[in-house]
C-alpha cells in the first residue's frame, strides 16, 4: 500500500462557519469553502472542476453572532479535484492574489479552530 504524499505548504484548517463560493464574473453559485490555508482553499462543488481551471471567486460569509455579512475577491487554480460523496466534488485549489479582506477572514477561522 502507496501513501500520498502531503504536497501543502501550510496546513489546512476546518472552516466551522458557513462560507459560500460564488464565481465573480457572473455571481453563479460553486459551492461552500470546506478548508483553507494561507496558500489554499477547499471547496464543495455540484460538479467536477478541471485541474489547471483558474477562476476569480466572491466568498461570503455570515456571522450568526452579528448578522452581518463579510465578502471577500480571490483569484485560484485548481490543483485537483475528485468526487466527495455521489452527488458532490471537492476541489483543492491554490490561491492567488487574496483582497485584504478575504485574507483577515481566512485569518480569522484559522485562529477560530
């Protein structure tokens, strides 16, 4: 038995909030962000993405405690991608330039878990 190895540079954290994954050029849903790292993301998708696709998202979340929303701009590539359950895909993607403001949310469910 092969074990994969780890290729991340930083390690992933659980993301115990609800984030959703928006594409920001014509604000379609992808999914909802499962993980992330400074470098990276996880996210849940309805429908496989190619490896090498790169996109620009619009992530959103929704503070309970406050009511209040927080959207933050990113560019990724998708590194790979493969099926989560029947009906969904994981994609793990590398992240490019992060707005400030998806960096400190980022920030923020790292120092959460």
């Amino acid at each position: 038995m092969t074990v994969m190895q780890e290729l991340r540079e930083a390690p992933r954290t659980e993301v115990l909030t609800n984030v959703s994954v928006f594409k920001r050029d014509d604000l379609s849903y992808l999914g909802l962000l499962l993980n992330c790292s400074d470098n990276g993301l996880m996210i849940s998708t309805y429908e496989a993405i190619q490896p090498g696709t790169r996109l620009q998202l619009e992530l959103v979340d929704v503070r309970p405690e406050t009511e209040l929303h927080r959207t933050g701009f990113c560019d990724i590539e998708v590194v790979w991608s493969r099926p989560l359950t029947p009906s969904l895909f994981s994609a793990g993607c590398r992240l490019e330039a992060p707005c400030p403001t998806l960096h400190n949310m980022l920030r923020g469910y790292q120092q959460a878990s």
